[in-house]
C-alpha cells in the first residue's frame, strides 16, 4: 500500500481543560456551556431587544448588547475560551444569557483546518504566483464554504506578512515579496471569504517575516519602511476589502512586542486607517496586562491569562481602565459579529455547503495549474505522450509527497489527496511506462526522461536551510550522471540554492505544496496538456551574500538546520535578538535593480510552452494629476503554436527623487488567456499612488513635481520603457 507522508500539525502542547460546567441562563451571567436549547429559549423571551432586532443598525445593536452585559460579562469576553489540539482552536465566549453562541474559529488560509474532510488548497505563496485575482476570488469562496459547512465563522487568516528571507518557516502561507501584488490578491480573497458569510482575520501584524525564535524577535524597521513594504497589505485589507479582524504578531517591533504596541493598534489601525473590527493576540503571545489592555487589544487568545479577571479588575482599581474602556473592546469585538450577520444566524453549519465540494476541488486543481512555475527547459518539455515510453520518477517526494508546510495552516489533505507520483502516472496513461525509484540505477538509465521531485520542509516557529537537504541535491547529481534527460520538480515555500544543480537539469519546475489536488497540475503540465503560466512572486537569489538580508537576519546569517523538531517560539533567558531591516525600500527585486549583483531568477519570472508578444502600448495621457488617472493599453499577441497565459506588468520608474527610491516598483499587472495566434488588448490603470513614496522628514505621503517612466514587461527584469508621464 502506498504510504502518503503529509506534514502538520496543530499546535503541539497537550492541554487538558477541566470539564465545563453550565452557569443558569440569566440575564447577567456568562455561561460556559454553548446549549442551543437555552439559547434559542433566551432568543425567545428577549425577542423585543433592540439588539435582536435585525431592523436596527449594527452600532444600535451592538450598543443595546453592550449596555446590558455587566462588567464581569464584559471582562469575561475579552479572551477564548480556550484551545484543544485537534479539537478547538479558539472561538469567542457564548454570550448564552442573551441568545447568542460561541463563535469557532478555524485556522485557515489554505483551508479550514477543523472541517471534517476539508481539502486542503495549494500554498498560498502559490496563489501568488498565479498573479489571479480572480482566482484567488474563487480561492477565498471555497475555503469560506469549508470553513462555514462545519461551523466556523471566524477564519484565523490570511495571512499576508511579506517575504523577506526564503528561511521563513511561513513564506508558504504568504504572497510573497511584494506590496502590490499582495494587496490585490489579498482584497480578492478577503472580499470571497466575507461574502460567503466568513469573519476573515488577516494577519500578523506587523513585520512578522521570520520564525527563528519568533517571540524574541526584534523587527529593527524605520517608519518610512513599514509604510512602503509592510503595511500596504495591511490597509488594503482594512480599507479596500472591509476586513473585520486584524490578529498581531509574535514579534517586536523597535522592542515592542506587536500584541503590546500602541502605536501599531491604536494610532495606525484605530485612528490612522479607521479600522472598527477586533483586534486579536496571536496564541500565547502577549505577557503583560496592563501593556497589553493599554495597547487598546481586544481579545486575548486562546485563553484569558494576561486577561484574567483579577487582572483587569486590579487596573481598574488602580485607575489605569475605566468600565467604559472595558466596554470598548466589547463593542470592537462584538461589531464585526453583528455586521457580518454571524448574531442571527445561531446555528452557524451549513451542511449543504459540502454539496459544492467538487467544486472547490477544480478550484484547487486550477490553482495548482496557474501556481505553477516553469523556470528552465532547454527544449526536453513537454513530453510527448506517442514517443515516450518510460519515465523515471525518483525521490521521496514523489511518493510521499508533503502537501503542505507546518503549522497552524497545513493539516491532513486527506483520503482523495494526489501524489506527484500518482498525478504523473494517472496523466502519462496505460501504454508509458512510469515507474518510482527512491534512489537512480541502472533502470533510470534507460529511461526516456528523470524526473527528480525534492523539498525542503518548512513550518511555524521555525525556519529553514537556505540549501537543499544534501541527500536531495544527490539524488539531482546521481540521476543526471545516469541520465541526460532530467526534469526537477522544487516544493517549497520559497527560494533555494540552485546555482550548485540546476545545470545537471534540463527542466525545473517549481511547485510550491500542492496540498489535496495541486499535484495534478505537474502530471499534465509535463505533457502540455496546459502551458505553464505561473511567475515568481519572488526573487531567487544566487547565493545568500548577494542578498539584501546577508548580515541582516540572524547573526550573518547563521547556518539552520535541515531537520528541526523543536519548537522555536521563545528562547529561555534571553530577551531578544534585532533583526535589522538595513536595506529599508530595497527589499527582494528593488535591491537586485539597485545593486551590482543579478538574481538567478527574477521577480515576475516564469517560461510557458508558446510565446507572446507585447506591442502598440498606449497612454491615455503624458500628465497626471492628483485627482486624475491614466490609462495603459497594450497588445498581448500569443505568436506560438500553443494556447497560453502571460502576465503582464507594469513598473513606475521615479527619474527625479529627493530621496533613495527603488528604480522601479510594480504597480499593475494583468493576466491574460490567449489563444495560439490570436491577440488581446490589456488595459491597466494608474492613479497618484502609483508615484507616491513616504516622506521620512514630513512623515506624509508625497508625490514630486516631474518625471515619472513607466516600464512594461513580463518580469521585474524583462520590462521596457514605453514612454514617461508628468506630475504637477
């Protein structure tokens, strides 16, 4: 029988909670039992409440609700009720005394985690490299679908932290290295999730961009950094898609931990970026009350511990809190509940929800289609089925394929997960022999093409060799010493060394995690059965000196290992280690255009089997406005003998700065489907923030007076200039 290999898990304390016990259900007591019974009882002798009725606002409702909860009440909602490994991740307090539940959560992104029978979706990092907003659209929808047939309806994602250092154990979760794609992408899905009547939580803010002791992680950022890189995804989230919950980070921030930072909650999310929704601690990772309620957090998770009653109860003695404070957060946290409909909706599941199963499973195949990165083929793909009789598959991963990274986001892709191995065998048919080999012998030899899968296994709370396991890299140099014909299938979260093997390899393909039906995707892709239309939402480095992080990350950085079983959360006395972000804008394609040193693979990167053509490139305009904006048009002609997809981009180029700005940032970008020999026009908008940068003097966004060059192309490094545009 073959054994299938998927790596997850929850969270890996054992924690065992005392039997709970019902409270009378009274106005004005919390009951910590969820009874249906009791509560649709309560709904009916409250049902002339304002807050009960569906008529009112969602502020009258949720002010009419707040009134009548007493303090307890209202300390006791402040925190989870608490966490099970496998069983309950987190959910709010049941306000049972006035007819409302608990609210589940799952843990989420790729998928609810608690859902029986979830799929489990591709990585997200492979979202990104779709460049879909549509898809991700559809992406969002389905995990909301999952989530809400089982019952929860707070989602604990997505997850949105940027890609700064490939080690991250969380890169997988992320999408990638850009502000701007990450915002469009992330608008699509939140919109999907919420739509689907799903509570979406995006996080960590902020700066959260390695797990290396992540609790004792310094972020060392300036202002102007995180208003460019880190926080426009952020806001996007807030402003554009409407997100109802922000959950902070582990990390510190200029020696703040994210949970305890004022300047973060308050000043930008609260004042700044008008956010009202809930404001959530990551599990376990605040560690002092009065910092913590001061900072203006509204929910401790999983459990109340710095929220304990004699905590707050103390601070409110001493005068730090007033009861009007206390009901803030209750209205923080009870506001998104209210607005997305979650009150009046008591019985949460929606079983019928697993009728439209079958089609999250073409969604998640599609992703896995688009996600996927074709980065060498010196002419030995596609195959073709009528002359190829034998295909060696070689390597672990093919057989026991790791669906997913680590952590909070992956878990069991279940009984109809697809195998690499299986996705070629199923798609190469009866008549080609295709056979799996742990090590290469003589039999690979002879056969018509190798194709070598290798990973590198990544998780939360820690992070990962830059370098392939060697026994991995050996199984490439083995192969290809036997065979010349050699495909490489990377899965991964993000880059690896490949300087050292690529050249032994005559295809490389990179597939991120497939999760439950990705892997389909590798067995048509490597017979044409779709071109390949996937980019990087990454640069590839080719050796770690040539980085913008090299002596800003940990202590050189350091050398990972390979294999880590540990949990690195928080290291024992010691306070913390800085990670200094030194190369301010110039983080991943923004550093290799400004530095004398050239990635292996660029952003924006990736081959397909036919070819396109980009031509008649038009501006509506030569000068924009502060109010006006501008219209690029372009002919994407698809000049080969295949069908296919290209990503077009667009790049701004500042050609007069008063400060050090990135040559050029990505500001628009469409995917296009066109047919062999066939030709689309693609249209793409700028407005004034396409131009702006944060001024680290007025600590205001800025556009100046002059000249601005607008680059088109398919990659951060394959684009031109089609002309320049003024800003007065």
């Amino acid at each position: 029988m073959m054994k299938i290999r998927s790596l997850f898990f929850t969270f890996g304390m054992a924690l065992v909670f005392a039997p709970q016990t019902a409270l009378l259900a009274k106005e004005g007591s919390v009951s910590k039992v969820d009874d249906s019974r009791v509560i649709q009882q309560r709904r009916i002798e409250l049902a002339g409440a304002p807050f009960l009725n569906a008529n009112l606002t969602v502020d009258e409702r949720v002010q009419d609700l707040a009134k009548r909860m007493s303090l307890d009440e209202q300390i006791t909602y402040l925190a989870g009720t608490g966490f099970k490994s496998g069983i309950k991740i987190g959910e709010t307090q049941p306000l049972t005394a006035y007819g409302l539940p608990a609210f589940k959560m799952t843990d989420a992104t790729l998928g609810s985690k608690l859902t029986k029978d979830a799929i489990l979706f591709p990585a997200y990092i492979g979202l990104a490299a779709s460049f879909n907003t549509q898809l991700s659209n559809d992406y969002g929808r389905a995990v909301a679908e999952q989530s809400r047939a089982d019952g929860y309806r707070i989602l604990l994602g997505p997850g949105i932290n940027m890609y700064r250092v490939p080690h991250n154990g969380r890169n997988f979760e992320y999408l990638g290295e850009d502000p701007y794609l990450t915002s469009r992408l992330v608008v699509a899905y939140i919109k999907a999730v919420q739509q689907a009547g799903v509570l979406a939580t995006v996080k960590h803010f902020v700066a959260n961009n390695s797990d290396y002791y992540r609790q004792n992680s310094n972020s060392v950022i300036d202002e102007r950094v995180l208003r460019e890189l880190y926080f426009p995804a952020f806001k996007a989230a807030i402003q554009e898609a409407d997100v109802k919950a922000v959950m902070m980070a582990y990390n510190l921030i200029n020696g703040k931990w994210a949970g305890e930072h004022p300047w973060l909650i308050q000043d930008i999310l609260r004042k700044e970026w008008a956010f009202t929704g809930m404001v959530m601690s990551d599990w376990w990772s605040v560690f002092n009350a009065k910092e913590t309620i001061l900072s203006g957090l509204d929910l401790e998770m999983p459990k109340a511990d710095m929220f304990k009653a004699e905590n707050i109860k103390k601070l409110l003695t001493e005068k730090s809190l007033t009861p009007d404070d206390i009901k803030q957060h209750v209205i923080n946290i009870l506001t998104p509940i209210f607005a997305m409909g979650l009150a009046d909706d008591i019985n949460q599941t929606s079983p019928s929800l697993r009728n439209n199963w079958a089609e999250h499973a073409e969604i998640a195949k599609q992703l896995g289609r688009e996600s996927l990165v074709l980065l060498k083929n010196d002419g030995v793909l596609p195959l073709d089925r009528n002359k190829v009789k034998h295909i060696a598959v070689i390597g672990n991963n093919a057989l026991e394929t790791i669906a997913s990274g680590e952590g909070a986001a992956g878990f069991d892709p279940g009984k109809d997960f697809v195998t690499y191995f299986a996705a070629i065998k199923n798609s190469a048919g009866k008549h080609i022999k295709v056979e799996h080999y742990q090590q290469p012998n003589a039999a690979v030899a002879k056969a018509d093409v190798a194709v070598v899968f290798v990973n590198v296994t990544e998780s939360e709370s820690r992070d990962r060799n830059f370098k392939l396991p060697p026994e991995q890299q050996q199984l490439i140099e083995k192969t290809a010493a036997l065979n010349n014909d050699v495909v490489v299938v990377v899965s991964s979260g993000g880059a690896v060394e490949m300087p050292s093997w690529q050249n032994k390899a005559r295809g490389v393909f990179y597939a991120w995690y497939p999760g439950t039906w990705g892997a389909t995707a590798i067995g048509e892709a490597i017979f044409g059965d779709f071109s390949p239309s996937g980019k990087l939402p990454i640069s590839i480095e080719q050796r770690e000196e040539d980085s913008h992080y090299w002596g800003n990350y940990i202590e050189g950085p350091k050398a990972l290992p390979f294999a880590e079983k540990q949990w690195l959360s928080k290291k024992k006395g010691v306070h913390h280690h800085d990670i200094h972000y030194r190369e301010g804008v110039l983080m991943g394609y923004r550093w290799y255009d400004a530095k004398p040193v050239e990635p292996l693979y660029p952003f924006g990167f990736g081959l397909s089997y036919t070819r396109f053509s980009l031509s008649k490139a038009k501006l509506s305009s030569n000068s924009i406005s502060a109010d006006e904006q501008i219209e690029i048009s372009v002919t994407v002609s698809n000049i080969g003998q295949r069908s296919g997809a290209e990503v077009v981009q667009l790049y701004v180029h500042d050609v007069t700065s008063s400060v050090l700005r990135p040559i050029k940032e990505l500001k628009a970008f469409s995917k296009v489907f066109v047919e062999a020999g066939e030709s689309k026009q693609v249209s793409l908008t700028i407005d004034r923030k396409a131009l702006q940068f944060w001024h680290p003097e007025t600590k205001a966004w800025t556009v100046e007076a002059g000249e601005f060059e607008l680059l088109l192309g398919t990659s951060s490094q394959q684009s031109s200039s089609i002309g320049r545009i003024s800003y007065q």
